[in-house]
C-alpha cells in the first residue's frame, strides 16, 4: 500500500488525514515502473470513487428517534440529515486538473523523501512508500 499525505507549506496540520491506496500492478518488481503522471492519475481516481461512496451513503434514508426530533424541533429544524446529492464528478476532467495544477506549480510531490519534479519522470515505489502532496502559498502581493 502506498501512503497518501496532504501537507500545506507553511502549516504544521495536514490537509487532510492519510489515506492508503493500493500499488498499481504496472510497478513491477523493481518498483520503478510508474510515472508520475500515472500516481497522480490514481491517486485522483481512488479519490473520486471514494467521493462517489460518500455521496451514495449520504442518500440513504434515516430514521430519527424521539431524542432526535426534539434535539431538532430545539434548534428550529428537524431535517433528515441528507443533502442533495451534488452534481457527478467528471473523473476525466479532475485528472486533467490536478495534472494542470501540478505543471503550474500549485502543488509539489514528495516520494519518500524524494521531490519529483516531471510528470513523466519514472517513480520507485514499493510496499510503505510515503507519497505527500505539498501545497505551496502564494504570498499576498507577490508577482
């Protein structure tokens, strides 16, 4: 499994809490088989099927107990707790973003420890590798 962190230059907290996915198949077994551009093309589409479960989940009816009701009616809105279910993400065109933001220096990728600078640039990965996407700042009135 591959270990997928968000950090945020300048920031202490992560971006959001480590995740895993698994090595794609196309690694080998010397573990350089991999682009970059193909790790982020996963890790995009782990992301998205992981959304896509969310939103499903967040569809299913809920039943409310008598403490619910109250704690509701209390607050001025007994609501079932589901919201609509947003729009279907284009996998393709999130893929086409992140690819995007990476050429336009948005965001940086660390491979154990290692900063990958191409998308094309050939990656070795192997069972606890650590893979962290590193946000950059703009400074306010920078050019």
């Amino acid at each position: 499994m591959l270990t997928i962190q968000g950090r945020s230059l300048g920031s202490k907290r992560p971006l959001f809490a480590d995740w895993s996915i698994p090595i794609p198949p196309e690694v080998g077994e010397g573990g350089d088989g991999m682009t970059l551009r193909r790790l982020i093309e996963g890790v995009v589409r782990a992301e998205v099927a992981a959304f896509r479960t969310r939103a499903e989940a967040r569809r299913v009816d809920r039943v409310f107990s008598r403490d619910d009701i109250a704690k509701g009616a209390a607050k001025g809105k007994v609501a079932p707790g589901a919201t609509e279910t947003p729009a279907e993400v284009d996998e393709a065109a999130a893929i086409e973003a992140a690819l995007q933001a990476f050429e336009d220096g948005l965001y940086l990728v660390v491979v154990d420890a290692r900063e990958i600078r191409r998308l094309d640039e050939r990656i070795a990965v192997g069972p606890g590798s650590t893979v962290t996407f590193l946000r950059l700042t703009l400074l306010a009135g920078g050019f």
